[in-house]
C-alpha cells in the first residue's frame, strides 16, 4: 500500500474545511488593507533563490528540493513566497503600474527539514509583499495588519518580537564585530556556524543548534554599530507601533534567516507552554536591495509569512474553529427503481435552488438510506414511493422534531425555503 511521503499530510474532510476557514478570515482582513492577490508558479528557477536567500543560508544549502528536468534546467519547487513574487513583480513590470504595490499569496511551500510538531516538509503559507515606499509607517501597518489576523481568528498568547538589523553600513559593521567576537568563542560554536563565521555571521544568531548557547545570548548588540538614520528609523517604528496600543517586546538576538532583510525585522511566536511554544507563526521583515539584486530598479520591499498548519494547530489547542460540519440540509430517499429516477430529479432542484442535498444512489431498503441521512446529520428527508408518485406528492420529515408531513411535489422549494434559513 502506498503512503504519502514522509513530511507531507493530507486535509480531508473537517481538517481541509479548517484550512479553507483560516484562508477565508486571512482574506477578510489583508483585502481591507488593499493587498491584491498574487499567484505564483510553484517550481522557479533554482537562482531565483538562490540570489535571494544567499547561499550560506539554510535554505539553499540544505532544504531545497531541487532537480534538473529533461532540458538540463535547474528547478526548485518553492522553500518561500517572497523570491517568486519578487520575480514575477520585475517580470511583469509591475512597478511601471503604480508607486506602491500591496500582493498576497497563499500557496503549498517546500523545504526539507526534520518533521516535528508544527513543521512539515511541504506547508501552506500565507504571505504578504509591499514594494514601492521606504516608511517608518509602512512598516508599522505591515506589523499592525498581521496582529490584526490574529485578533481576527481569535488566537491568544501570541508575542511579536522586534528588532532592526539596520542599514546596509550598520549590517556591515555589525558584522565585522560579530566576527571578532565569535573568533574568540569558535570552539563553542556548532559546524554550521563556523562556516557561517567568515560568510555571514549574522546568520550565527538565528542558529537553531546553538540557539541556548550563551556565547550567542551574550553575543554583541547591534545597537552599538547603528548609524543614526537606522536609530531614527526603528525608534520611529516603534513610535507608532506605542500609538497604536500594538504590544510588543525589543529582541536585540532576533535576526531574519534570509540575507535579504534590513532594518526592521520581526517574529510572532506563541508565548506558551505547550509543544507549540515559542515556535514562530509569523516572520518577516524590510528588504531594501532585494528587487534591484535581481537586476530590477532600486525599490524597497517589506512583507511577512504565515504557517498556516501552525494556525491550524494552535487554534484546535485553543478551540477557536466553529461548527464547520453543518450536515446536509436534505436526504431524499427511494423506495423503488421508478421513486429513484424521481429523487435524482429532485435532489438537483433543491441543490439549483441553494439547499445541501444528498441521496443514496444504489439501495432502495430503507434501511440504509436512513444510516445515510444519519451519517450526513441531515435535517429533513424527503420520502418517495408508489403513493407519492401516483399523488403528485413528497412525504417531508422533519429529523429534528420527527414531525412528518406531505407536500404538494410542486411546492417543494418554496416549503424548504420556509423551513430552513
């Protein structure tokens, strides 16, 4: 027997109703904010990522799934949403448009990490990109929009950390001090790490080995190196961010895992106890050179990420998802071959007319039928046989009540459209 591939999960039933439910609140909050929609292809160009997410980061270097296909290209099915629509933002000329452009996305992501508790090797994700303005008041209504998802579905004990990683001169000059520091504690530093050492050392404070080590937690802050327009900046940031009653928590440690990020960055994590505690749902960040390393025009970009199986996984931990097996509205049940014709004829007409109709399309013994309209939770059944065909009539029974009536076959939508709202 096959089975699906390690990593991977199947939504069936109630769980693919609870995924179709967190994209539907997403939706209704992120349109308000005049974010359009954008639909990516789900394999790009290996070098689109690369060029994005560098290729010391963990993604590159360990996490795609990339192939050559038939004509010798390299491919990667997508490990993020923000390169792809980068790509497609230039391709299309998208800029030429308007001076500030707002997408989302929504879409199946790939990477090949070690199963545990909220992760998985292919995953949904929401996300959101801005391109176009470089603005203290942009960042802080990016922020705000993504508390404003989670105020939308409900989900409590969740802390947004932020940080900034500074300017291009500040990055650069934090990472020289990162190298002199970590020079002197090498020996304490996980493989990884030492190659990160003369690459890219920030990328040491977002390890996921040594992320209790102390030589990380008493690393240098980069509030040491940053330049003046990087310390106004993030102070004006978080000066909205106070005005707007949004709480938050300054992390000095906290960096992005993507070389793309400047200036403001920040995380959501669940503030919790659980197995899904301090585990990030929501990540992003400033990228102010990323669209012209892709050989586009000089403009500024921020955006963010959602996991959604994460969102899945805390709101059943906090029981936030309503009632989403309604059940069938109306089970019509045959009694004879000819009486089956007529329930597929009916069944039709209700589901035209907007009702949830079902019917058994094989047995004629009642017994069945009616295991059928228990299965489905089915409000009312409509019953045929010899007598109603004959009078032109549907005997309608109300499950709730058990109350059982006949109807003129005639009046059947307008009687349903009466009984159920």
């Amino acid at each position: 027997m096959y089975q699906k591939v390690k990593g991977t999960q199947d939504f069936i039933g109630l769980e693919a109703k609870k995924l179709r439910y967190v994209e539907s609140k997403i939706r209704s909050v992120i349109e308000k904010y005049g974010y359009e929609e954008i639909i990516t292809p789900i394999f790009e160009n290996t070098e689109v990522f690369v060029r994005s997410a560098g290729e010391e980061s963990d993604i590159v270097s360990k996490e795609m799934y990339t192939f050559s296909d038939k004509g010798g290209r390299s491919l990667t099915l997508r490990p993020e949403g923000t390169a792809p629509v980068v790509r497609s933002f230039l391709e299309n000329k998208l800029y030429a448009q308007r001076n500030l452009n707002k997408f989302y996305y929504f879409g199946p992501m790939f990477r090949y990490e070690r199963p545990q508790a909220g992760r998985f090797r292919e995953f949904n994700q929401f996300g959101i990109e801005t391109f176009g303005t470089s603005s203290p008041l942009l960042d802080a209504d990016v922020i705000i929009s993504g508390t404003e998802i989670f105020n939308a579905l409900g989900i409590k004990n969740i802390k947004l950390k932020i940080n900034t990683i500074g300017d291009f001169p500040s990055r650069t000059a934090y990472a020289k001090l990162l190298q002199d520091y970590f020079r002197n504690n090498i020996s304490s530093l996980c493989r990884d790490c030492n190659r990160r050492l003369e690459k890219n050392p920030l990328r040491i404070l977002d390890c996921k080995i040594d992320k209790d080590n102390p030589v990380l937690k008493n690393a240098p802050k980069i509030d040491t190196v940053l330049s003046d327009e990087a310390k106004i900046y993030f102070q004006s940031v978080i000066d909205i961010l106070d005005a707007y009653g949004v709480n938050y928590e300054v992390d000095r440690n906290l960096v992005r895992g993507l070389d793309y990020y400047t200036d403001t960055v920040f995380e959501y994590i669940l503030d919790s106890n659980d197995e899904l505690g301090g585990l990030a749902i929501c990540a992003g960040g400033k990228y102010s050179d990323m669209v012209k390393s892709f050989k586009g025009p000089d403009i500024p970009g921020i955006g963010y990420a959602f996991g959604i199986e994460r969102i899945i996984a805390i709101m059943d931990l906090q029981n936030l998802f309503p009632a989403l097996e309604t059940g069938a509205d109306i089970v019509l049940i045959g009694l004879d071959e000819k009486a089956k014709e007529k329930t597929l004829l009916y069944a039709n007409k209700l589901r035209m007319a907007g009702f949830y109709a079902e019917m058994d399309y094989v047995n004629i013994n009642l017994k069945p039928q009616f295991k059928l309209s228990d299965q489905l939770q089915a409000k009312y059944l409509i019953i045929i046989g010899e007598e109603e065909l004959n009078n032109k009539v549907l005997t309608v029974k109300n499950n709730t009540t058990k109350e059982q009536e006949s109807i003129p076959e005639d009046r059947m939508i307008d009687y349903f459209k009466e009984k159920i709202k």
